[in-house]
C-alpha cells in the first residue's frame, strides 16, 4: 500500500497545485475517475499488451456518466501514458486529503450496525466535531458486527464505542 502512495502522491499534488481554486469540481471528477479505475476488469484490460492507450483512454471516458473536462482529460491521458491507472483511486485519496488540509476539514467515517437518521446524524457530526476539534466530513457505513453503538474513525484516530469493542476489552479483563 505503501508503494502506492508513493506512486500516487506526485499525481495528486501536481492535480491539487493545478486545481486549487477549482478543488471540489475536481474532486468529482477525480472521484468518478477512481471508481472506474478501481475495476479489476478494467485493469486487466488496460494491462493487456494487445490494447492500446487509446483504447483505455477511450473505454474510460465512455465509461464515465459525466462529460470529463479538458484539463482532466490531458490529466488521464498522462496517467494512462505512464502506466498508472491503477493509482487513480489512491490519487483521489489524496487529493481529498490535500483539500481537507487546505480547507481545516478531515473525513469522518462512522462506521453503524444500524442506519443513522439525519437529525441524528447531524447531532452526531456536532458532537464529533467538538470531541475532534475540527470540522468534519460525516460519511456512514454498515457494519453488522458492531451490533450496536459506532466506530469512529477519523485519519488516524479511531473512536469505538461499538458493543463488539465493549465486548471484546469485557473478554481481555476476564481471561487477563
């Protein structure tokens, strides 16, 4: 994963030193890039040595559900020129990382073994951000094990008032 960022971080810098002034609209685009480079299908089609730059560049952009600009056109001709179409999603990474650090923003992901209703979201994110001091990007998945409560995660912070972790220290504390 390492190897990765490294690859990928030139990309996005180079993306966010570009588009600093136009980093949402990007991020967009950047994120719709990344999903469909994430394909495995994709990947070993653009990895085939019978298939040309042009045809990936092409099947990508016809691939796509918005029309890509012309600035971020030349950026995926370059990432396919380079061989490096499997980075996209770690670019995106980082270029949502880059923005955030630039705006004093930081993703949120809590992680619920039920859905969150929006009034209940939306008191959770306030007291997120208090606790994390710092806005934050409230994002919510699934995760049936938790059975009950949230995980929390936020870059490399980690809150977990989940019952599977309540469950687990219960478990260290009796076999310690």
């Amino acid at each position: 994963m390492a190897e990765l960022a490294t690859i990928a971080r030139p990309y996005a810098e180079a993306l966010f030193q570009a588009e600093r002034a136009n980093a949402g609209a990007t991020t967009v685009w950047l994120d719709a890039l990344a999903t469909i480079a994430d394909d495995a299908d994709l990947q070993q089609f653009a990895t085939n040595p019978r298939v040309t730059d042009a045809q990936v560049f092409d099947l990508v952009c016809g691939v796509l559900k918005t029309p890509l600009p012309e600035h971020g056109k030349n950026f995926l001709r370059t990432v396919i020129d380079n061989g490096r179409l499997q980075v996209l999603p770690e670019v995106a990474a980082l270029f949502r990382a880059l923005q955030n650090a630039q705006s004093g923003v930081a993703d949120a992901t809590v992680y619920s073994a039920f859905p969150i209703a929006p009034p209940a979201l939306s008191e959770l994110a306030a007291t997120l951000e208090k606790r994390f001091g710092r806005k934050l990007n409230v994002s919510v998945q699934l995760d049936a094990e938790l059975i009950g409560g949230v995980r929390v995660v936020v870059g490399d912070e980690v809150l977990d008032t989940s019952v599977k972790a309540r469950l687990e220290q219960m478990k260290v504390a009796l076999t310690a």
